[in-house]
C-alpha cells in the first residue's frame, strides 16, 4: 500500500492504494467517476483517455501511485459549473457519437490534442495554415477507437472548436 495525493478534476484526493491499482479503477471503483470506460484494458482503444497534467493518458496503463502529485482531468471534469466545455457542446451540435461508451475518452483525447502544439508527421508545416485540417485531426486522433462509426461527425465537431 501507498499513500498518495492525487488532484482529480480540481479536487485534491489523499489516499491508500495498492501499488498495482491503475489509475482507470481508481477512478472508477475509489472514486465513482464512471465516465472514463474500461474498453480494452490494453491501452489500444482509448475508451479510458483522460488527461495527466493536461497531457492525454490511458489510465488503464497509467499505475496510480504514479500519478501522485498529478493534476487529472476526466470527462466529468471537463464541463464549468453551468456550462459545457466547447467539445461537448459541438459533440452534441455534429451528433458526434452513437451508444456513447468512447465519447468521454474521445472528449477528453480532443481537449489534449488541441493544447498540442506542432504539426503531426501528416502536416509537416502549419505556418501557412495553422488551423487542424481533418487530416490533422484524425492522425491525433487515431488511438481512440470508435465501433459505432462516428468518425466523420468526431471530426466535424473537433475541426469547429479548433476553429
């Protein structure tokens, strides 16, 4: 057991944990944040994306006591006390999920993404043009999987907060 402190969505955590408990069942079974998903339990599909000091995390991979001293963000830490964060609210406007089970990682993969700074290997230079294209966008995009097929609508809304 390990006593960490952890700052989960603006709140400062003290806890015991077992040194082998990932950050994703902390989340989920310590702390009732159910919004991050456990897909695949691999780190291949995203569904459990949060952000780890404003960096995008798979928190099925991510050991908590490593995350000690951490600011984590989580979808249900994306939103203002009265209002949606942008994506959430373009989410909704471009119906940019089906049944939903990937869209709190895919929330929270676009919040990081778009605090990145520099071009992918896709768009070698941005200075003509900095905004994300749709190319841009899937390529950081791509290590959250969507079985429902919403890609086209993911893209459309990120593509409008970006702008």
């Amino acid at each position: 057991m390990a006593e960490i402190t952890v700052r989960v969505n603006g709140t400062e955590r003290s806890l015991s944990v077992d040194t082998r408990l990932s950050l994703l069942d902390l989340l989920r079974e310590r702390l009732g944040l159910t919004g991050s998903k456990k897909g695949c339990d691999h780190g291949q599909c995203g569904a459990c994306t949060v952000l780890i000091d404003g960096r995008r995390a798979n928190a099925c991979l991510a050991l908590a006591v490593a995350c000690a001293g951490s600011d984590v963000t989580t979808v249900e830490g994306l939103a203002g006390d009265e209002e949606l964060h942008p994506l959430q609210a373009a989410f909704i406007e471009h119906d940019a999920f089906q049944c939903g089970y990937c869209t709190p990682g895919q929330l929270c993969s676009a919040a990081g993404m778009l605090t990145e700074s520099g071009p992918s290997a896709v768009t070698a230079d941005l200075t003509e043009d900095p905004a994300l294209t749709p190319e841009e966008i899937r390529e950081r995009m791509s290590g959250n999987l969507c079985r429902c097929g919403a890609y086209v609508n993911l893209v459309t809304a990120i593509e409008e907060v970006a702008r």
